[in-house]
C-alpha cells in the first residue's frame, strides 16, 4: 500500500470531520492508504508540553511521516484568511525536510472550514499551498468537472475543498461539501497512482 499523509488541525472538530472524509476518497483508490495525523496546539506562552500521544484522535505528524507519504492533504480552519498558527508552526519547522528536497515532486491538495461563508476560506486555502510550493510539491485543486462545484451553497472552491461550520459549529456537514472532500482525495490518489510516486 502507498500512503498519502492526511495532515490537519481541528480546534472544534470541523476540519477533522473533513480529514476523515479526504481519507475515505483517498481510500477509495487501489493501492492507497490515508495515514491521518494531526499536530499539538500552540501557545503564546509555555503552559506545558504536549503529550507525545494525544488523548484522542490520529497521532501527532512528524518529520517522519513527511519522508514516508507518496503525496499529501493538507487540511485547517481559517484563522483571519490564514491557516491555524499550530499548522504554520508544523511547517516552519520542516527546514530538514526541505533541504533534503523530499517533497519535490509528490502531489498536494489542501482544505479549511470557516464559520462563515464569506470567511476567508480562499486565502486560507492559498496560504497552505505556500509551504507546498516551497517544498517543491505539485498542488492540485479541484476541477470544475466535480459538478458539486456547482450545487454547493456553502464549502467548496476550484482551490481545495472547503465547508462552512456556522458560528457556533453546529451547521450540518453539506452533502455537497464532504462529496469534494472525498473527491479531494479520490483525485490527490489517483495522481499520485499514475505518476507512480513513491517514498525515497
């Protein structure tokens, strides 16, 4: 099986509803497997260290897990049109990663949710794609051929997949929106099938 690296951050659970639907579309391709990881919350101030293991959930990403994935799905809330400070913190300390030049050339996609529908979801979604295009890795979006592009009346853009929560959290996850999350998937594996990548 090849793994394609499901990385996100979820502070209410809206994100981490999208990554189990990503996995589900990268699932859906021969071969593939989604290994789900999500990371630790920041603070401005040192409260204390994370657990090494979360109480709940996917474990925590590594480096590691960036060297073994064939292609990734990158996934955060909008946090004023940007990705999730504990998300940035992950990339900003894969100098290691990119050195070695081991992300070049594997396929990306990336997805968000907001409260609101004019939330900042496109910005958060091209924010994400910055560190990938540094990495060297190629982003792929979403055509317009995933006719939910065009019934959605919430989450989704040719950019990434993306879903409105509402203010409090509580808005139904749209058919609509985990349809492109799965298609997400379903395309970031199916690239990542034919282009036959593998982990050096």
């Amino acid at each position: 099986m090849t793994d394609i690296l499901v990385l996100y951050y979820s502070a209410t659970g809206g994100v981490a509803e999208m990554a189990a639907q990503v996995a589900r579309g990268i699932q859906s391709v021969d071969g593939m497997q989604a290994r789900v990881r999500t990371v630790p919350a920041v603070s401005p101030e040192t409260e204390r260290v994370a657990d090494e293991i979360p109480a709940d959930g996917p474990p925590y990403a590594s480096e590691q897990d960036l060297f073994e994935c064939a292609g990734l799905a990158l996934g955060s809330p909008t946090h004023f049109g940007n990705m999730a400070s504990p998300l940035k913190h992950f990339w900003d300390h894969s100098t290691s990663t990119w050195f070695s030049g081991e992300l070049a050339g594997k396929p990306a996609g990336v997805f968000t949710a907001s409260s609101s529908p004019h939330g900042g979801q496109e910005t958060t979604l091209l924010s994400m794609m910055l560190p990938l295009l540094h990495h060297g890795m190629m982003v792929l979006g979403l055509p317009y051929t995933e006719s939910a592009l065009m019934e959605t009346d919430g989450g989704g853009t040719p950019y990434g997949a993306s879903r409105v929560t509402g203010f409090d959290g509580a808005r139904a996850f749209a058919a609509s929106e985990k349809t492109l999350c799965r298609a997400l998937g379903h395309r970031l594996a199916d690239v990542t099938a034919r282009l036959g990548n593998q982990p050096n």
